[in-house]
C-alpha cells in the first residue's frame, strides 16, 4: 500500500521522527560520555604507574561497563537510518491495553520509564512477528509462556528516516511481502533478509542454542542467511558471558568468506574470526607449509580419474580415523615407562603407577599434556617429602656420629671419625640435593616427543605397521595405493590438502591446541564438501560439539572425498544434533527452477523434493553460438536488456577456467563491457560482470545468470558434472541464459 493511501501513514511518520530524534540524544549523551571517562582515565593515571595503582581494578570495572556502552552505541548508530522494520500490536491476557510493539535490529529503552521504544529483532517476544498469525497467539520468554492477541502485523518499509511503504500483514500479504523483497535485485540481500525471516528459518535460527544443529537445505533455501542470523542470535542471548572471538566460522573459500563479510558487522559478529579449513589448520600447526596444489575435481572432469582421487577418499573416511585411533594406542605404548622412579636411593614412585596416571588416569586429556601433568606429579612428590628424605640421610649419619662419639676411647681416633662423618654427611646431603634437581628431569628423559609431521610419516614409511593397523578397515589394494603414493609425497616432504586433517586430528591427540586457536561455537557452511576427517578433527580438537552445520548434498561437488549422507555424522561426531531440513527455495523462480529440478532426478541419489516459493519470472532460454564474436553480442544485449529490467548483478558461469578464459577473452575483444575473472584468491569487485567457474559459484547468487559452453559441456552426466550444472542454475535469483553450440551441451534436449 503506498505512503498516500495508507491511513497511518502520518502518525508512523511522526513515531519515526520521535525514535530517531531520541535516537540522537541517546547517541550524543552516550559520545559525551566518553569524553567524560577518557578524561577521567587521564586524571586518575597521571603520572602513575598502572600495576602499581590501587584504583586498577575500579577502572577495570568501569572500562568493562564502557565497552558495552560502546557496543550498544555502535549498534544504534548503525541502525539510525532505518531504525525497525515492523510493528505488531499486542493484547496481553492479563492485561488492558495493548502494546505498540515495534521490531527492528537493535533495542532502544526510554530511559526514564524503561518503555520500549524498539524491540531486538533476537528477544522471545519478536516470535509475535515471525510466527504470529492475526488473533490468538503465545509466546516463550524464559521458560514462561504468554498468551494475548495480536490486533495488527505491519511491515514498515524505512529507507534514510523516510516511511516509503506501510504493509499491514494478513494471511494472504505475507506471501506478497516476500515475493516483493525476493523480486528486488541482489545488492545487499544478506543484510536486508530479517525483515522476510519465514517461520521454518526462524525455527532453526532459534532452535536450541546448547545443542548442535545440522541443517540440509536446498538451493536458495536460505541456509547462509540462517547459520548468520543464528551467529547474531547466540551473541545477543549470551552477550554477557560468551566472548565472540571465541567463535568460528569455516568458509568453503576466501572469496566465499568476502561475500559474508558484509553481513557480520550488521549483526554484531564482525570480531568472529572466519577461516578457510586449510589455513585456520595451518595457523594451528604453526607450520610455514606449502600444500601442493590438488586439481582432483579438474582431474575428474577431465576423465582422469587418478589414483590420488581413491587416496584422499580413503584419508578422509571414518575408517582412517579408526586407523589413526589405533596408531595412538601405538605411539601410547612408546611411552610407558619400565623403570621405577627414584630420587637418590630413595624410590618414589612405582613405574607401573605412572603408566596408570599416563595411560589411565589424565584420559581426557592430550596424550603429551598427560605426560606434562605426570611430571608435575612427581615433581610435587619430590617437593614434598624433600624434607622427609633430607632427614633420613642426617638421621643415619647422626645415628654414626652418637655412636662414635659414645663408643670411641681415642679422641684421636674419634675426633678422625667424627670429622669423616660429617664431612661424609655433607657430601651425601649435596648428591641428595642435586638429585632434588635432576631426578625429574633424567626420569623424563626416556620420554621423546616427535614432531606430530614425523609422526604422520612415520604412518607411511612402516609397511608391516600400517598393514596390522588397517586390518579388517582396507583391503590389500588399498593399502599398498596408501603406502606408495604418501612414501612419493613424504620423501619430498609435501603433503596435499587432504592429509591435514589427519594430521591435525594427531596434533590435537598429542598437544591439543593454544589457547589463541581454542574456540567454543563453531559454524561451517557449505558443510558437504567436508570429509568425515575434517569435522571429527575439530570436534575433537576444539573438545566441543557446538556446532551449527549447513549444506546440500545435492550441491556436493566433492563427493569423492567427502560425507555424502548425513546419518554418519550424526551417529559418530554430532550424537546429540538437532537435524532440520529446508525444502522451499526462495532464491530464484518457480520457471528456473523446476528446469534445474530435472537434474536432481538424474542423479544417483535420491534428493528431498525442493519446493520453490510460488514466484514467477521468464522462462529460461537457449540461444545458439557458434564463435566468441557471438557470444560477446549475445552478452551484451543480454546486459543492456536486464539493466533495463532494474537488475544489477550478472555472472558468466562456466564448466571449468579452461571456458572462463574463452569467454573472457571474447568479452574483452568484442565488447566495452566491464569483466571480471573470478579466480579462488580475488576479492568480488562491484559493478562488473564477473566470469565465474562453476565450482566457485557455489553459495554466491546473481540477478542474471548466462550459462555458457565453448569447448566443454555436461554431457556424459557424471555425477559431479550434474551437480555442477544444478549449482550453476541455482544461482540465477531471476533470469537464467544458456549459450552454447548445442542444447545437448547442458542437456537441455532431454525435456
């Protein structure tokens, strides 16, 4: 409904002026503030040292308090332009008047009355909005429900303080308001969505935030959006206890990490740290290491099909955790002691108690910081009964001296005694304490820790112990592959990417992680391209199963090295996961994607029906090329069109680079148009049109999508290939081109 038809419209407009203008005083007061403490700061240190200061702790305190005030500030002064998104008025039970509730992405108090003048998005009573209907509804707030009435659900449309649209929401207009935000070109989507959170989202971004989570969603469900909106949830409910930077998100790529990164600080996450799974490891290990450089899904699509490809298989698998769980009890075994410990003649400690500590006792914890914790054992034992053993050695020697001193006539001969004894003593009483020094020490000695990469080689360079460890888990062919190709690797020193998680899964067995890396909320997206590996050596590593995981094994390009059903690692890793599953897309157009649903049906496995949101758009179309020159034209029409439309993002998405050079080339040479290649390692520029190679497209959208074939195409319908194509038209949110010689190219003439 526009701005001059809508009755409320003045009296909103008036309710926004008011908020922003508080909004004002509360940011000014709040700025004023901080002059006032910095100066304080000033006063009170002067001159003064700060360790020395008694009032240390008092600005402790205050410092604390100030970095919330900072937080709340910056969230306000973000949220100035447009300050909330909607309003739902609500009639308590117990109540006689209703509430003006309005929702936006932070919360704003009236400072002398507490009234609310805007409600967090993330607080229990915003369910009213997500998941409210018109009329009788409760909602939950700290283990108490209320009940009441909603009387009105409007959406309020905000750009820079001005009231562009008032939608007041029924049954019938929700739809519509999520067709229109979908409708709307791709710019700044990931930041504009919580105003269009449906119910099945918000479910998920609410769920149970002291259990795991695993989402399978389907393309366009949502699913980057969901895993933010709950990072931004987490932090707002656990704001006081949980620090953020002891959260992690793991991005499939560093040009998947940049298309996030604009989202975090809207949400608050922005001091989040977000890695690739290969460099946080590498950080990890603190190993300046070079991986030599996989190509195994270029490999596959070239039809060469290597050995290699079998090998990271297998390395990524539960059964190589199994192998590597029995190479630990091994390595265990290296280390128990055989003799029993003695400081002096003086024995302590029993070799056979100290292998129980070791092996038994200190279970939980890594097997080297076990050894640590039992040499702090008998280090505390020597401390202890230091004094016990310093008197038995004087009480001997004493017990002589009386003796003599009592027995012997000749003074002569007794005085010679008595000077040999103590003399004696004296000498016994230095061994005795240099041996307080160096028993824990020598005993320690016989424990050699190896660097956790010689550990690993060593896996591979003994045939007869890595055959004993695989039995019953590979067969003979697969362990011989095993052997010679990581003996060909090893001797170099190189490893491929797919030896890191084992690696690291022994690294946090053996030494556990620094206290720098240890994080307690983990978040993974595109979670299917993980091996089985990859997660157990996080979960282990970081000793916590808080983990929010989202994918689409439809979308598993890298099913031959990773998980390729979700009830393996709900079963071994995640037991106690909450599993949900998100069959509406909302991304693209019913017409584009009932054509990229007939790809699923080819293939192998059986995929969850996916269910488009009821939003129409052109059909896809097919135009035939035969040379770069007529690709370039088509290109360009193809933009000049589209931009007319309103859309502002395009990408040429081909099979592999070997096309997306063809088609940059081509571009170039025929066009003014502006192009991007986008390569692993590039940054997403703005305002071009970016040359994108299928597998890097994944998790990115686009208004306008040309699929385009020159010399490669999908038609020996692999399963990668298929999943490459679905990805690939997946990516449209509404138009979707294909340009190639033939239809066949994208098998487009089977329906």
């Amino acid at each position: 409904m526009s701005k001059d038809k809508h009755p409320d419209f003045q009296s909103e407009q008036e309710r926004l002026d008011f908020t922003r203008k508080y909004m004002n005083v509360v940011i000014d007061t709040a700025q004023s503030s901080k002059e006032a403490f910095l100066q304080k700061m000033k006063e009170v240190f002067r001159g003064q040292d700060w360790a020395e200061n008694t009032e240390y702790s008092q600005l402790l305190t205050s410092a604390n308090f100030y970095q919330l005030s900072k937080s709340e500030l910056e969230g306000l002064t973000k949220a100035y332009p447009n300050p909330y998104f909607a309003r739902v008025d609500f009639l308590p039970s117990n109540g006689y008047q209703t509430e003006k509730l309005y929702f936006g992405k932070t919360s704003l108090f009236q400072r002398d009355n507490q009234e609310q003048i805007i409600i967090d998005w993330r607080a229990p009573i915003a369910n009213l909005y997500y998941e409210g209907r018109l009329g009788k509804v409760s909602y939950k707030s700290e283990g108490e429900s209320y009940d009441g009435d909603i009387t009105l659900k409007r959406q309020i449309m905000i750009q820079n303080g001005e009231i562009n649209e008032i939608r007041d929401i029924d049954i019938t207009t929700t739809d519509e308001l999520l067709q229109d935000s979908l409708s709307r070109s791709s710019t700044s989507r990931l930041t504009e969505i919580i105003a269009t959170i449906q119910e099945e989202q918000n479910q998920i971004i609410r769920a149970d935030l002291n259990k795991p989570i695993i989402v399978q969603g389907a393309a366009g469900s949502g699913k980057t959006t969901i895993a933010l909106h709950r990072i931004s949830y987490f932090l707002y409910h656990y704001r006081e206890q949980f620090d953020p930077r002891k959260m992690l998100i793991l991005a499939p790529s560093k040009l998947f990490l940049e298309y996030i990164s604009e989202a975090l600080p809207e949400m608050g996450a922005d001091k989040i740290r977000q890695e690739t799974y290969d460099d946080f490891v590498l950080k990890v290990l603190g190993k300046n290491l070079k991986l030599v450089q996989s190509n195994h899904l270029i490999e596959i699509l070239e039809g060469k099909g290597s050995k290699l490809i079998g090998i990271v298989r297998l390395k990524g698998s539960r059964n190589f955790q199994i192998l590597l769980d029995r190479y630990l009890q091994h390595i265990y075994k290296t280390f128990e002691a055989k003799e029993d410990f003695f400081v002096d003649k003086f024995k302590l400690y029993s070799y056979k108690k100290f292998n129980h500590l070791l092996q038994n006792e200190y279970w939980y914890l890594p097997f080297f910081k076990r050894l640590d914790k039992c040499k702090s054992i008998l280090q505390n034992t020597v401390k202890i009964r230091k004094q016990e053993m310093k008197l038995k050695v004087e009480g001997f020697y004493d017990q002589k001296l009386d003796r003599a001193f009592f027995t012997k006539r000749d003074s002569e001969q007794r005085k010679l005694f008595i000077e040999t004894g103590i003399a004696k003593k004296q000498e016994r009483l230095e061994e005795l304490h240099k041996s307080f020094r160096i028993a824990v020490p020598n005993y320690m000695k016989q424990f050699q820790k190896k660097d956790v990469f010689d550990y690993y080689d060593e896996l591979f360079r003994q045939p007869e112990l890595l055959n004993t460890l695989a039995n019953g888990l590979f067969n003979e062919s697969e362990i011989n592959d095993l052997l010679s190709q990581s003996q060909l690797k090893l001797a170099k020193r190189s490893y491929i990417s797919e030896d890191l998680p084992a690696i690291f899964y022994l690294h946090a067995k053996l030494n556990g992680l620094n206290e720098d890396y240890k994080v307690k909320n983990v978040v993974i997206d595109e979670v299917q391209d993980y091996s089985f590996m990859q997660l157990q050596s996080l979960q282990t590593a970081f000793d916590t199963d808080m983990f929010t995981l989202v994918g689409d094994l439809s979308q598993g390009i890298h099913s031959y090295k990773s998980i390729t059903n979700w009830q393996e690692i709900l079963q071994w890793i995640f037991p106690r996961a909450t599993f949900r599953e998100l069959k509406k897309s909302y991304r693209t157009t019913i017409e584009i994607m009932e054509l990229a649903k007939q790809i699923l049906k080819l293939l192998p496995h059986q995929f969850s029906e996916v269910e488009p949101v009821v939003r129409h758009g052109d059909k896809p179309t097919f135009n035939t090329i035969q040379s770069l020159e007529e690709f370039a034209e088509n290109i360009r029409k193809i933009v000049d069109k589209e931009k007319g439309n309103g859309y502002h993002s395009f990408a040429v998405i081909c099979k592999t680079m070997k096309d997306c050079r063809s088609a940059l080339k081509g571009l170039k040479e025929y066009t003014d148009l502006d192009v991007f290649l986008l390569e692993e390692k590039t940054s997403i520029p703005l305002g071009k049109i970016l040359v994108v190679p299928s597998y890097l497209a994944k998790g990115l959208e686009f208004d306008v999508v040309i699929a385009f074939s020159h010399e490669e195409s999908f038609r020996s319908q692999n399963e990668l290939e298929l999943k490459l194509l679905y990805v690939v038209m997946t990516r449209a949110l509404h138009r979707l081109y294909f340009l190639g010689k033939s239809e066949d190219v994208f098998l487009l003439d089977k329906w």
